[in-house]
C-alpha cells in the first residue's frame, strides 16, 4: 500500500507555471461571469448612494448630475454598465445550457465566444453613450 502511494504522489505536479495553462473559451465565459457579479455587488453601493444623492434636495441633485462631468466617474459607470451587460449575457447563455442546450464542446465554445463578442459590441455602445 506504501508503494501505491509514493507513486502517486511521484505523478502530481510540483509546479504549477500559471502562465502556460491555457483556459477554454467555457471557462473564461465562467470565470468573468463570476468577477462581473462580484463587481455588480460592489456597484450596487455605489448607485444606491448616488441614487440617495440624487433624491436629498434638488441642489444634491444638481451635485450629482454634475459629478456625471468627471472622467473617472463615467469611467465607473461605464465599467458598471458593461459588468452589467456581461452578466446579463452570461446569465442568459447559463439558462439556456440549464435546459439542456449548449453543454456540447463546440456548441459551449461558440456560445461563449457569441457572449464575448456581444459584451464587446454592448461595451463599446455603452460607452458611446456614457461619453
């Protein structure tokens, strides 16, 4: 039984180079979903403050049309609006493979590259529409 072992753990890698791993198209998909639900936590603080700003008094709300002026914060809400269109997206491919639909191998990569390439086209438009 000893000796089994030992091989085992002779097979396992002892280092892991992180940058020669290469992920599938899926598990991209996957991963940014999950990072543009994480982001989308955090921006639903930050509307909910600007919404409470907004509604004080009609000179908070000039304040924070005015804000709307500043780069980083249409650079915020431009990177809100484009986490929130990916997840939306990823979301919706996610409900269609829970029907059974998209779970083969190039049927699960051509939808997540459809995903990429529509969050791109929403990005770029929302952007379009920030600035």
């Amino acid at each position: 039984m000893e000796l089994s072992e030992q091989n085992v753990k002779k097979q396992r890698p002892v280092h892991l180079d992180l940058q020669t791993i290469r992920f599938p198209a899926t598990a991209i998909a996957s991963i940014l979903h999950r990072v543009s639900g994480v982001i989308m936590l955090f921006a639903v603080g930050i509307l909910i403050w600007l919404l409470n700003a907004s509604l004080a008094s009609a000179e908070s709300f000039q304040g924070v049309q005015a804000m709307f002026d500043n780069f980083i914060v249409k650079f915020v809400i431009w990177g809100i609006m484009t986490a929130l269109g990916y997840h939306l997206l990823g979301g919706i491919r996610h409900l269609v493979m829970d029907t059974g639909r998209w779970e083969e191998l190039t049927s699960g990569n051509a939808s997540a590259k459809a995903v990429f390439v529509l969050a791109v086209a929403f990005s770029i438009i929302v952007g379009i529409w920030v600035w």
